[in-house]
C-alpha cells in the first residue's frame, strides 16, 4: 500500500494509560476522538512537572518561579507557532478554545462597528460591518463557527450567507463567486467537517476571498491535530483550534491570525494584562498578543499543548495522516458491509478524514451509542453541534465513529460487529 | 453494562408498537419539547372533557426510550382523571430520578415500571422525561385555555 502508516500504533497506545481501560468487562474501544482525544502521559507529565515545580502567575513578578512560568508559557506559543508555520510566535494568542478564538474575531468586527461614537481607537474600516456587507460560513459548519457570526449578522445589521453542501458531502462551489462577492467582509470556513468528514480544499475560496477583498479564515479544530497544516502556504489571514483535540487538555485554544490583522484588530475581552497604560478615564492596549490575553492565562494548559505539539511532532504530522487515511478506507469499507447502514458524508476516503457519520435504518442514534458502550466502544451520537447540516441530510441525529492516533483496526472491527449486536436488538 | 435491564421486552414492544401515535383534534393544550443535546422531539396534544383526560396524542422523533416513554403515557392518562394523571406524572417523574433505588408501584404505574433500569443511565433519563414533560406542559395550556367551574379564572 502506498500510504503505508509509519505509525507504531502499539507503542503509542502504551503511552495512553486511558486505553487500558475497562467499560464493565469489556476493552474500551475509543471511538471519538473528534469529539475530544485521549492524553498521553507526556502530556499529563509535563503539566504535573510544571505544577509541582515551577508554578507561577507570569510576566508579573521577578522571581524564579515567575520567570519560569512566563518561560514555560512563551515557549509554549513558540512551539504552537512552529507547528503551523507561523512566521512570528505573536501571532499566536492562547484562548480557552475554538469558540471563543472565533467569538475573538467576531467581536473584533463588533467592536469596529459600535456605532455611538466610542469606537475603538485606531478601528480599522476592514472591521466595520453594516447593513449591506457580507459574511460568508458554510452549511457544514459547527455551531462554534456559524453562531457568532450569525448573532454578528444580526447585531450590525450585515447578512449571512453560506456555501451549501453537495449530495455526496462536498462544498458545493458552483456559485462561489455569487456567495462571495464584492460585498464580502469576510469568509470563515471549516477547514475540516466534523459530522461530516470532509477536508475541505481551501484554495480556491481563499483566492476568491482575496479577490474580492474579503478576510478569509478557517475552522481548522479537526483539522491541526489529524494533518500537516501551514497557515503561510494556506495563505488566509486566521486559523483556531483547540489543544483538547489533539492530544492537549482542555481549557486552552488557539487563535493564529497574521501580525497585522492582529494589530487593527480591537480588543475581545479586557481587564489584567492586556494594557499598556490605564488612567481611571482611559485604557491603552498591550501589542498582540497580550492585547488578546487578559486576565491570568492558562499557563499548565499551555505546558500541557507544548507537550502534545511535541508528541505529535515526533510522530509526524505526515505519518499521522497517512495513518489516518488508512483507517479512513478501513470504516468506510467495513462500515459498508453492515445491513442498513448509510454513511452521513463522502463516501470514498478521498479528501476525508477518519471520521464517519452514518445512520442504521430504524435504529436511533441514542439507542446505538448504548449498545455499543455495553460492548465498550465509544462513539459519539447527536446532532455533533451541527443541526444545519443534520438538517441538509435530513436526520435529527447521527453516530459518529472518529479515530487518531491511537485507534487499531481491530477496534474498528470490533464497532462493526457490535453493530450487528444493534440491529438484533432493535430488529 | 446490563443491557437488557435497560431494553426491556415492554419498552422495545411500547417502540416497536407505539400506541396512540399521531396527532389528534380536539385539544385544548399542545406542547412542543426538545432536547437539544440530541434533537429528540415531540409534539403532544391534551383533550379534556371534564376531569378526564379524554386523548392524548403526539408525534415524535427520537430514541427507543423517548418513543417508548410517549407510548407508555398515553396508556396511562388517556382516560385517567386530570388528577391521577398528574400523580401519574410525579410518581414517574420520581422513578426516573431515582438512580435505580427505586422499582415504582406497578399498580399505578403499570408498564412504565419497566422504565426503572433507565433510571440507572443518567444519559437517558432526559430522553424517558422528554414526552411526559410535554404532557405538563399541554396540561397546563389546556386548564388555562377552559373555563373552570370555579370560575373566575379565566384571563
């Protein structure tokens, strides 16, 4: 096979105390990964260390612990900004998470477009948005990247509008230079789906973004901890993504936008650490990213996703792919022998991550996701934060099988045998 | 995991067989309900005639167990006084939030008993609550929408 994984999977697992688990008598099969991943002791080793030995609030005090802190948590933007290709390490600015990296860039354009004369100073008009301008989503979005801009939408008075979707679970481009067009102020799209699989090409909406003038940004959550992603090649202007999905823990997300947008961009959330100077009338901000961090910052968190950025460098970012891809072909394959099954999204494991979406003929979600715990197996069932698309393919709801790093296809067998387990109970 | 404690044969029969589905006139009181972690849906509708409850019916999209538990309560109030029915109601709603103490009077309760292993998944018993939550809600709207004899009350 050609893309062979080069990934030591049982090795790996070794490295994940989690996968030893037992769900009543039965194995755990870990399943949803999309969802959140598993940790590897790397990672909770790390945060254990900094905890108990250089714990510290930063770029605050001059003692040891502090500067070992700020130390700690610099060198974490720094790995995180050479993961993706960033040109500067201040062009990555630590969050909690995806939602509120984009609420960030949503609010940014808020705050550019109040409109009762206290505008933010130095607002730039590539942030003010009003009736008659455009925002541009897709209809295969999380909620997380389709919500703020929407309530964005609805606030200033600018209109929503999406790409659909193709039968087959692709972006449908047809009319991508209708949807985007010279009215545009910006374009946020997923860059890889989390019901429904799909890696997006970003190319082309990216070069009509640009044409028009528009900002251009991606939902990259699903997509930075599965394949190799360089935001200097993709060449838009911010991604987000959150440390709990790849391998990281919770509590820490990533807003990478280029150094200048950053600067003309008004402040999100302000208060500690994000000044330059205050006076009890007036404020005046830090540079980016601290501009973009107030308040007391995840600092272990941050550790933690240094640890997991390390991981998944070592591995490399190439072979998890194409480990990925293999188990991709494999669910698909062996997901399609099972009777009455249909699969929520692309087919063929071509431009598609190793997460499956899939319906079984009168059998609810809810029910599927029970009988396949009695078996161990984990999986996610819902609507997965994405009603619009449920909506596009006409169910309430869907069982989503998703893999990483670790994932066997022996778990995977074992998913479809549990659900032949489904439809004898059901039947 | 028991799984045949929480399928049990009456809650797969009540799924597969669903009694009084469909949505039905007269009614005084209708509800909608959600459950947004899932999408589970139901639409039910509440006909009193007195102080009975004379129908109720429904149509819903979800789980064996919210289906079940829609199937279950119609043959539990259609028919019941407006005040078994609520003590219905509570007795089930007890049940539910038991976490598997408590087995439920299978005298008033009958084949919603059978509902007591969900009460040990935390996950679904949203999903058994979902069909009986609306039937509160629609009796409510349904008082509210007929004179009382008490009188007065009317606004």
């Amino acid at each position: 096979m050609e893309a062979a994984s080069k990934l030591d999977v049982e090795s790996i697992r070794a490295d994940f105390p989690i996968l030893q688990r037992k769900i009543g008598d039965k194995p755990l099969a870990y399943l949803d990964s999309a969802a959140t991943s598993q940790k590897p002791v790397q990672v909770t080793d790390a945060m254990r260390r900094f905890t108990d030995h250089s714990n510290a609030n930063i770029s605050r005090s001059v003692h040891t612990l502090a500067s070992e802190a700020t130390e700690a948590y610099e060198g974490a933007r720094a790995k995180v900004a050479n993961f993706i290709g960033a040109i500067s390490h201040d062009e990555v600015v630590f969050t909690k998470n995806s939602t509120e990296s984009i609420n960030l860039v949503a609010y940014a354009f808020q705050n550019a477009s109040v409109q009762n004369g206290t505008v933010e100073r130095g607002a730039d008009p590539r942030f003010r948005l009003g009736p008659g301008d455009e925002v541009v989503v897709t209809e295969m979005e999380h909620h997380a990247n389709l919500v703020p801009w929407q309530q964005l939408c609805l606030r200033t008075g600018a209109t929503l509008r999406w790409i659909g979707i193709t039968d087959t679970g692709r972006l449908d481009l047809a009319h991508l230079d209708e949807v985007v067009n010279e009215r545009t102020k910006v374009v946020s799209f997923v860059h890889v789906a989390n019901l429904l699989g799909t890696v997006n090409p970003t190319s082309q909406i990216v070069a009509r973004a640009k044409e028009v003038g528009a900002l251009v940004g991606l939902d990259s959550s699903q997509a930075v901890p599965h394949i190799p992603v360089d935001v200097t090649e993709l060449g838009v202007d911010f991604i987000v993504f959150t440390g709990h999905k790849m391998l990281g823990p919770t509590g820490i997300g990533v807003l990478w936008a280029k150094a200048e947008l950053l600067d003309a961009m008004p402040p999100f959330l302000t208060g500690g650490s994000m000044i330059e100077t205050v006076t009890m009338e007036r404020t005046t901000f830090a540079k980016a990213p601290a501009k973009f961090e107030a308040g007391t910052p995840p600092v272990a968190e941050a550790v933690g996703l240094a640890a997991a950025v390390d991981y998944l460098s070592s591995l490399g970012m190439d072979n998890v792919r194409a480990h990925e891809k293999e188990l991709a072909a494999y669910m698909l394959e062996r997901l399609e022998t099972v009777d009455g099954l249909t699969v929520i999204g692309p087919r063929v494991p071509i431009g598609r991550a190793s997460t499956v979406s899939f319906e079984l003929d009168g059998v609810h979600p809810h029910d599927v996701g029970q009988v396949l715990d009695s078996e161990g197996i984990a999986v996610r069932v819902g609507h997965h934060c994405a009603k619009p698309t449920c909506v596009r393919f006409g169910v309430t709801a869907t069982t989503r099988a998703s893999a990483y790093v670790y994932t066997t296809t022996e778990e995977i067998d074992r998913l479809v045998s549990a659900l032949e387990q489904v439809r004898k109970v059901f039947a | 995991m028991d799984l045949d404690e929480l399928y049990q044969e009456v809650i797969l029969d009540h799924y597969k067989r669903p009694r009084g589905v469909g949505l039905r006139e007269p009614y005084e009181g209708e509800s909608h309900q959600v459950n947004p972690t899932c999408g589970d849906e139901i639409t039910l509708r509440v006909h009193v005639e007195g102080d009975t409850v004379a129908d109720v019916s429904y149509e819903n999209a979800g789980c064996s167990i919210s289906k079940a538990s829609a199937s279950v309560l119609y043959e539990l109030v259609k028919g019941a006084s407006v005040e078994d029915a609520l003590k219905r109601l509570g007795e089930f709603t007890e049940l539910m939030n038991s976490k598997g103490r408590e087995e439920g009077d299978e005298e008033t309760l009958e084949d919603a008993v059978a509902f007591s292993g969900v009460s040990k998944y935390p996950m679904r018993v949203k999903c058994a609550l979902l069909g009986w939550m609306a039937f509160k809600d629609a009796l409510v709207r349904a008082e509210a929408a007929i004179p009382t004899s008490g009188g007065g009350s009317e606004q």
